[in-house]
C-alpha cells in the first residue's frame, strides 16, 4: 500500500 504511494510518488518527480 506504502509502495505504491512511494512508487506513484518517485514517478511523478521524475515526470518533472
């Protein structure tokens, strides 16, 4: 559940 969040999260900053 935490994992994805991170992996949403890591996505998204890379996605910058």
């Amino acid at each position: 559940m935490f994992g994805m969040f991170l992996l949403a999260l890591l996505t998204y900053l890379k996605k910058k």
